[in-house]
C-alpha cells in the first residue's frame, strides 16, 4: 500500500515499522524547512491507516484553529507542508513572519479533495477516508486507505 505525504510517495513494504517512516518524513521535512522548524509523529503505519501529528509553530498572528469550530479548515501552509508543494532540498521556512501568500485556510472538503487528487497522481493507493483536526501548535491527521478487493478463486 502506498501513502502519499510531504511531497513523497511511501510505500509500506519500506517500512517495517511507524517510527522508520517517522525519521524518512522528519528528514525529508529538516532538509526543506529547515531543523526543528516542525516535527513529525507517526502514531500508527499500516496497510490500512496512517495516523501522525505535524507539529508546527507559526508567530504570534496565527489564531487557534479551534476557536472556529463546528467549521473545520486546514490553513493554507499546513497544506502546503503536507503535500509537499515546492518541496526543494536545502531551503528553510520562516514560521513567525507573516506573508499575505499564505493567509488562508482552505475548507476541509476541498484540502481533501486536492490531498486525494495528489495521491492519484503520484500512483498511490486509494483513499477511502481522510481525518484532519487543527489546533495552534500541531495538525492531527488520518488517512484510511481503500482495501483491495480479493479475486476470489473458482
């Protein structure tokens, strides 16, 4: 099974485990964001269900997610780091300042539709149900993979 994440695609048959996929996504985000910039934890990794934390500081102008529920969004540069946009080695991000790029939040439906049109372009496996909870300091996330059918035998 395929997972797509941070610009990357990651096949479960490379990873023995959640914490080998764990040090592969946190790499991959020190080489492009820059070190201690963010951290990942991969909570759960399997044929079926990937869950990590993104954990992630913005500056003083980032207002808590929460505070705008039953409304859930996914802020513009957490969808940007999760699909990796741009991904380029050896660059760093600058968290605490504030670019008029990037001060948005997209609707849920919408960040999944576009996480999951970026899984089908890179020949991952199909998603079947994707979970997403922000808060001020981290971004919780889910991915359920659709299970293959079995060929039955005659």
């Amino acid at each position: 099974m395929k997972y797509y994440l941070i610009g990357a695609v990651l096949d479960t048959k490379s990873f023995g485990t959640a914490q080998e996929m764990q040090e592969v996504l946190q790499r991959r985000l020190d080489s492009w964001l820059g070190k201690d910039k963010t951290q990942i934890n991969v909570e759960e990794l399997n044929d079926h269900t990937m869950k990590f934390t993104l954990y992630r500081k913005y500056g003083n102008w980032f207002e808590d997610p929460q505070r705008f529920q039953p409304q859930t969004s996914v802020f513009s540069w957490d969808e940007h780091i999760l699909l990796g946009d741009d991904y380029q080695t050896g660059t760093t991000a600058d968290f605490e300042t504030l670019t008029g790029r990037y001060v948005i939040s997209y609707n849920e439906n919408d960040f999944f539709a576009d996480y999951k049109e970026k899984a089908k372009e890179n020949h991952c496996t199909r998603i079947k149900r994707l979970e997403q909870q922000s808060f001020l300091d981290r971004i919780e996330f889910t991915v359920e993979l659709l299970q293959p059918k079995k060929k039955q035998r005659p």
